[in-house]
C-alpha cells in the first residue's frame, strides 16, 4: 500500500486502539493511519473474533477492497447475523458497490439489530425519484434524530443533507451537513460542504471549511478550487499535486480516483486521463457522484 501523508508512528499513534486508528483516519484521511491500524490489529489481544472481522472489514473498504469487504462481513454475520454495526458496514459498501437488493436486505436488518431510526436513514438512501426523495426526506425530518451514538447521527444528518440537496433545498443541505460535521467531522462530510459552497460560488465559504493546507485529496483539491475562484496563485500547487497523483496512477493506486478524475476535468483539464480515471473509479464506486463525474468525463471525450 503506497503511503500518501507520511504521518509518522509517534507514541501516541502507535499507543491508540484499531478502533481509535480507525476513527482518526475518518477525520484525518490520513493514508498511513490504515497500515498502523492494521499492524495495531495483528498485534491486539483485546478485540474480540468478532471486533477483529468488523475492523479488518472496515479496513478493506477504506482501502476500496470492496471484495474482502464483503467477504469478511459475510463471515461476521454468519456468526453472528444480530451485529448492528456489521450490517450497517455492510449497508455502506452495497450502496457503494452499487447492489441495492444487497443493500435493502442489510437495511432491513439494520432495524432490528441499531434502531428504527437507522432503518429509516438506510432505506432514504434508496430514493431515486424526485417524488420518492421528497418523500424521504420528509420522513427523516420527522424523525427524533436524538441518539448517544455521535456516528450514527452524523450519518443521519449526512443522508438528509444528501436529499435537500438533491431538492435544491440548498440551505437545508448545508445545515444538516454542519450538523453532521458537529457530530463527526470526517473527510467525506467536509469534503461535501466544500461542494455545496462551490456549487455556490461561495469560495471565502468553501475555503473556510478546512483552511489549513491538506494533502489528503478530497480537500487538497477542492481548496485548489475556492482559491482559484478568489484569483490566489495556485500554478506551484497544481504542478505538485499533478506529479503526485500521476505517481499514484503509475503505481496502479487508484484510492483517490474520485478526486483524482475531479482534479484532471476542473483543475488541470486533460479530457482523456481524466475519462480514464473516472472509468477505473466507476469499476469500484457507483455512487451519484460516481456515475455523474464518469458522465462529465464521458461529455469532454
């Protein structure tokens, strides 16, 4: 696995749990942090069987294994077919493999094993249709979002920012991403406020986000964005993260496609590495976001 941050193993890393390593990495994004969790996890005698499939699963996904994924959850609920996490792992990596009926039997499961809250933000995933998403979305309004597990409200809030998005309610979708961002402030959240407010054209917004210079690529790129929209020089940048992601492509590490495809339409645009990129990352994620960047890269061939 190819180390994109270079974080280094200080004490306190080397001394946190695989379930602490795993939460760092979410906020962070930092690639190393993956490697250290795995070590920490070969090296534990804590977790249980169990909690060691869960992490290991978790693991494969943040790495876009999404086959081993998918395997060692199978594993997990075989022996165990009431493990709410598992199934809400396992949720997660059909919706981004792209197998619904996979996903509707998992979120099916989520209601008995978590809540019926998470039940109900699982199936509003689901909502394809204008009526159908509108219709969701009222349903997770109406929910009591209350719950001590900080993770699954930030997931709550993360799906219902999606939908008022996706209805144009632009002020409803940044709120609740906020609110996601208070509970959770992974990079995937910020990195989607950070759309929203680009989509906006509210570049002092977008920057504000994250300011602090990042190499983790969903925000790197995306804060190349809002500084060139405010006329800063960013020429040394881009050349910098172009050797970098080409480095990455050469080695066959294609992670951070998504963003990579993104950095070759919007930033340095190069129709056919960028459909390239976008094609490789439709193979693992077939997210919306997924199929509508291999569409834009398909409309400049």
């Amino acid at each position: 696995m190819h180390r994109h941050t270079g974080a280094e193993a200080d004490s306190t890393t080397r001394a946190a749990t695989p379930r602490d390593l795993l939460q760092r990495y979410s906020v962070s994004g930092d690639d190393h942090l993956l490697a250290v969790a795995r070590q920490a996890l070969a090296d534990s005698t804590g977790a249980s069987a169990a909690e060691k499939l869960l992490y290991l699963a978790w693991l494969a996904q943040a790495e876009h294994d999404f086959k081993q994924a998918s395997v060692l959850l199978g594993r997990l609920l075989a022996e165990q077919p009431g493990n709410g996490q598992a199934w809400l792992l396992e949720a997660a990596v059909a919706q981004v493999v792209g197998d619904i009926d996979r996903y509707r039997r998992a979120c099916s499961r989520v209601a008995l094993s978590v809540s019926p809250m998470a039940s109900v933000t699982c199936f509003a995933r689901q909502a394809v249709s204008l009526e159908e998403r509108r219709r969701a979305y009222e349903r997770l309004q109406d929910l009591n979002a209350n719950t001590d597990d900080v993770n699954l409200m930030a997931w709550h809030f993360s799906v219902r920012a999606e939908l008022a998005w996706s209805l144009g309610e632009m002020a409803a979708a940044e709120r609740d991403l906020r609110y996601a961002i208070a509970a959770v402030p992974s990079v995937q959240r910020r990195a989607a406020l950070m759309d929203l407010l680009l989509q906006q054209q509210r570049y002092t917004d977008a920057l504000a986000v994250d300011p602090a210079a990042h190499a983790v690529p969903a925000i790197a790129v995306r804060q190349v964005l809002a500084k060139r929209g405010l006329g800063f020089p960013v020429d040394l940048t881009v050349r910098t993260m172009d050797l970098r992601f080409k480095e990455w492509l050469d080695a066959g590490d294609y992670r951070h496609a998504r963003e990579i495809a993104m950095f070759y339409l919007d930033v340095l645009p190069d129709p056919e590495l960028a459909y390239d990129v976008a094609r490789r990352n439709a193979r693992l994620q077939r997210e919306a976001e997924d199929m509508a960047l291999l569409a834009r890269a398909e409309g400049m061939q």
